[in-house]
C-alpha cells in the first residue's frame, strides 16, 4: 500500500505548528529534493546541509504559508537560491569546478588521452557519427540534444531500461573506436 | 532582444546537457561560465524552472530515507522554538538515566511529538536539560557519556540518541565522550563539534565567542556559517571571533576548569570578567561609562567564594568601587580614583 500524500493537510498541520507536518514534507519532498540537488551541483557533498536548511526555513515561515500554492512557489524559491548559491561559490573554486566538471562531462571524452580538445571533439563526434543508426540515434539526442534518458525514452515510446542499453552499448563501442584512433 | 533570445536558446540547452550529465568539455566551460556569474540569475532561475518542475511530478520509485537528517532537522525546529512547540504538546514522563544531580534547580523538560509512520506508531521524544543561571549541574547520557553543564545553559537531544548522538548546546558545556564507534555531535548556533571519544569543552553563549578547547582525543570542529572544517589536536582551541576562525594552543584548565567549581581568569578583561560573573552568581552587573574600566583586567582562580567576597576581591586588586542593589540583584561598578 502506498501512502499518499496530501499537501493542503500537511498544510494545516504546519500551521498548527505541528512538527509532524515538517516529518510528512521532509518524507515526500527529501529524495526529489536530493536528486534534483545532484544533478544541479553533481557533488553528494553539501546537499543534505542545502535540505536541511530548505526544511528549517519552511518550519520558520510557515506562518506565510497557507496554500499550496504559496508552498511551491516557497519551497522552488527557497531551494534555488540556495543552490544556486552554493554552486556559485563553488565554481569560483578551479580545483571545485574541475571536479564538478569530471562529473558534468559523459565518459567517452575520457576515453583518449587529452590531446588538444578540438581534436578530442572531432574524433568523439567521427566515431559517433560510425555508430549503427539506432544507437546513434539514440546517442545524439543524448549528447547534442541532452535529453535525459527518460525523456528520449518518451520520444521513441521505448522504455528508458532500452535507451540505458542502446547508450551503454554505444559507449562500449565508442572507447574501441577512441582507442584504434588513437593507435592510429 | 532578439540576440538575447537566441542565447537564451542555446543556454537553455548547454544547461539541459549540463544538468543530465552529457555535455562536452567546451560547453562545460562555457555553461560554468554563465553559471558561476551573479548577473545571469534571473536567466538562470528561469532556465532551472522546468528541470525543478520535472523532478517534483516524479514518481520517485526510490525511496532515499535519510533518518539522520530527518531528526536533525527536527530537533533544530524544536529547539528553535521549543516554547511553541511546548504549549502545544503534551509534556510527558521523563526516560532520561540522570546519574547525579548536583544542584538543585536544575530543568529538565521533555517533548513528546508523535510521528505516523506506515507501520508503526512512533514517538519522539526531545529531552532538555537546562541550568539555570547561578547553577551548574552534570548528568550522564543515553550511551554513556559525561555532560558538565554550566549556568544559564541548557543541552537538548532525542531519545533515540545511542545511534545518531547528537546533542544541541546553548550556552557552555564539558563533554567526556564515551566511544563505541558512532560519532558523537555537538550543534550550536555557530559551530558543530565532532567527535568519537574524547573530553573537550564547548562554548557558545549568544553574543559571545564560541570555543572549543579540546583535553584529550580529537575533535573536529565545522564552523557553521562557512563550513570551514578543522581537526583539533589536545591543548587547542577552535574559536571563531566575528569572521576570524582560528586555532590556538591555550591552557586548557582555564576553559574546562569551570566543572570542579573553579573560575580561574588570566589577563581577562572586566567586561569578560563580568559577564562570567553574571551566569556564575546569577547577578545582573553594570558596568560605568569610564573608558578607563575597560583597561582593567584580572588574573586568578575563584574556588567557592562567596559572590560578596569575589566583589571585595574584584575591588581591592583595581581601582573600581561597586553598589548592590539588593532588590534588582544589580551590582554597578564604576571607575574610582580612591585606589
């Protein structure tokens, strides 16, 4: 049985001051919360401290929030600030933003030593460009359109497991590619 | 604004790739570019509306608990506004083990808050123990360890404190840790202490320096503000004053020694003096307006003196003079030439 969550409720209780109200939102909203968190600063590290200042500004001003409209718009401000922020400070840092950066970046421009990056790109996109129709299909609208798995999988009305396997055989194919290039 | 537009386009893209981990190393240094300037946040919040939008309608088939965070978070909400909280929460029976209670007076409060889970109903319970000003009192926890708590403190955890040990402190305490292998977490409004087995002190009054002096075993202390991590060695002290967050080595009796009844102040000035005074006596004191009070400062160690006796002592070793209000417990001390 899956418990279901009803916002305007929770509401009320948060403004009953109940603490319990901070429990239901921090059990509904915590893994979103954290997944959208990493894919916006890539790092684990940093994110809970984020949330828990997300959930604690709520239990302050939760006698502005009375509808869940006021909630959401609430808890998107609240959280995007934060981030935002947070990334921001980081970024700034180049040993941060390289780090970042490893995690932002798909794996096949790891697969070849870095030479020049224009020459990296070109041989990344020649050896895409070799892959079977669908897999280049598929892995296109991944790296040059960047839709998410589960949004190509929506596209070609496939499930995103079979957008997960067209990728990874892709990537498989792509690092032998990489390597005879550059063995060449 | 029809170039503006364009390059909204293409960020709206380079941010998309960069968000679902696929974009190359060139558009990475361009999307952190952007990403990293203060000008561009209207665009940028623009550009994460969508993304956020997705991820709240997600049925989210993973469940990502996260237990620790959940009762920290919790537990600040009810210690930020615990009278709140009290007023409208029963306040129950008492589960704590005290091992001794030195001084009478002593506060302690318990909230009981009940949390519907799928399966069982549970009850979280926060436990307060507070010493009111001119009281000092220590008490073992849950799991084993020591707490000397100072006047006009008060330290706050919950019941299920022997997995997640973490203990809130307002004010000035004296931990000796027990170790069995969990971390032990000392909050306060300015800094967080870390720890395994140890004996360190903490202080963090409102409107004073927050310290750490650390006796034996390792500490690390997080200031709270900038998330600047340290580790301390035996014989130092974290602090931070104002921005300044530093390390020092410092006698350590003079920070811990509080505990066994002794007040011991080394080139301390009379504002600190005072104040210290304050919470040790539960006196109220003001000080004159004579700048010259603020070039007076005491070295010594107060060992069961009566409040009385330490103002003869404040007064014979400076040139400063003092009147008792009886009624408002107020002492005034003012600047004298009679010395």
């Amino acid at each position: 049985m899956k418990k279901t969550f009803e916002l305007e409720i929770v509401l009320l209780q948060l403004a009953e001051d109940n603490p319990a109200a901070i429990e239901e939102l921090f059990n509904y909203y915590y893994h979103r919360l954290y997944h959208f968190s990493k894919s916006f600063l890539k790092l684990d590290e940093g994110i809970d401290d984020v949330l828990q200042e997300v959930f604690i500004k709520i239990w302050q001003n939760r006698k502005n929030i009375r509808t869940t409209h006021t909630f959401n718009a609430f808890i998107f401000t609240i959280t995007r600030n934060l981030l935002l922020n947070e990334l921001r400070s980081r970024l700034n840092d180049q040993k941060v933003k390289d780090k970042i950066g490893k995690l932002a970046i798909p794996i096949e421009y790891s697969f070849i030593e870095q030479s020049e990056y224009y020459d990296l790109k070109e041989k990344v996109d020649r050896a895409i460009d070799e892959l079977p129709v669908r897999q280049k299909e598929i892995f296109s609208l991944s790296r040059i359109n960047g839709y998410s798995h589960k949004e190509i999988a929506e596209k070609l009305n496939i499930t995103t497991k079979a957008v997960e396997f067209h990728i990874a055989k892709a990537t498989v194919l792509l690092r032998k590619k990489l390597l005879n290039f550059e063995l060449a | 604004m029809l170039c503006i537009t364009i390059q909204n386009k293409e960020m709206d893209q380079l941010f998309r790739k960069y968000i679902n981990s696929v974009i190359n190393p060139e558009e990475y240094s361009k999307v952190s570019d952007f990403l990293a300037s203060k000008k561009n946040e209207d665009i940028i919040y623009s550009l994460i509306k969508p993304h956020w939008d997705r991820e709240m309608l997600e049925e989210s088939e993973v469940q990502k608990p996260n237990p620790e965070l959940r009762d920290k978070i919790i537990q600040a909400i009810l210690i930020s506004d615990r009278e709140t909280v009290l007023r409208k929460l029963s306040v129950s029976r008492l589960k704590l083990r005290i091992a001794a209670i030195l001084i009478t007076g002593l506060i302690i409060s318990t909230v009981f808050f009940i949390r519907k889970s799928t399966k069982v109903q549970y009850v979280a319970e926060m436990q307060t123990i507070s010493a009111p000003f001119g009281a000092k009192t220590n008490f073992t926890l849950p799991d084993g360890s020591l707490v000397w708590l100072n006047s006009g403190s008060s330290v706050s955890f919950i019941s299920s404190f022997e997995k997640s040990r973490l203990v809130s402190l307002k004010g000035e305490a004296f931990f000796e840790v027990e170790n069995n292998g969990n971390p032990f977490l000392v909050s306060t409004e300015y800094g967080d202490v870390e720890v395994k087995g140890t004996s360190f002190n903490v202080s963090a009054f409102a409107g004073e320096y927050f310290q750490t002096t650390l006796l034996t075993g390792t500490v690390k202390v997080k200031e709270k503000r900038t998330g600047e991590e340290v580790s301390l060695q035996p014989g130092q002290q974290a602090g931070i004053y104002g921005t300044d967050f530093k390390v020092e080595n410092v006698d350590t009796d003079m920070f811990s020694s509080w505990k066994d009844g002794k007040l011991i102040f080394r080139n301390e000035n009379l504002l600190s003096v005072t104040k210290r005074l304050e919470r040790w006596y539960n006196v109220k004191i003001e000080l004159g307006s004579d700048k010259r009070l603020s070039e007076i400062s005491y070295t010594g160690t107060l060992e069961m003196e009566s409040f009385s006796e330490v103002l003869q002592l404040l007064k014979i070793t400076a040139p400063i003079d003092y009147i008792y209000d009886e009624k408002t417990r107020t002492i005034r001390i003012e600047y004298t030439n009679n010395f």
